[in-house]
C-alpha cells in the first residue's frame, strides 16, 4: 500500500541536536528509518499514530505537550491513522 509521506521541518540544526517537526496528514507516513541518535518527542497534537516494526504493529496514543523519549536503534515507520492532521516536535540529541 503506497501512502503520503509526512511532512518534516528541520527547525534547528547543530551540533548538540536536531530538532524537526513532523506534520502527518490523514494516512500519511514517515517511511521506515532507523534512529541512529536517541530522541525526544513533543507531542502538538492529542491523538493516536500506528508504529509499524518488523515485530509487529503497535497503536501510540499521544497527548499534546505530553513528552517522551527514545534511546537509538529503533526502526520503524509512523503512520497517522486517523482523520486528521497529527504533528510532532522530534528532537534528536547529537
């Protein structure tokens, strides 16, 4: 099945980090892609995202403002299942 793909942002960009917005339209995806830093992601919309692994599906139900954080190595590809617009603030620690 071929879908959208979301929309990243990098807002900025150094050294120390990489910080990128991620807009997601309804049905749309991140592709798969492994994290090679670890992470933290700042949820601007309340909402739910597919995670999609080699392991198997899984449903993230996210909360705006409500943060959380991932260590490197992770693969996988995002997908908004739902009806509207989802976005994201990723911030990748260098």
């Amino acid at each position: 099945m071929s879908r959208p793909p979301a929309v990243a942002t990098v807002q900025v960009e150094n050294a120390r980090m990489k910080v990128t917005e991620w807009r997601f339209a309804p049905g749309s995806e991140t592709g798969s892609h492994l994290h090679t830093l670890d992470y933290l992601v700042v949820p601007q919309s309340t909402g739910r995202l597919l995670m999609e692994t080699k392991d198997g599906d899984s449903i993230s139900e996210l909360v705006a403002g409500v943060s959380y954080f991932r260590e490197a190595g992770r693969t996988h590809n995002m997908v908004n299942p739902g009806t509207t617009e989802f976005t994201f603030v990723e911030i990748e620690l260098k």
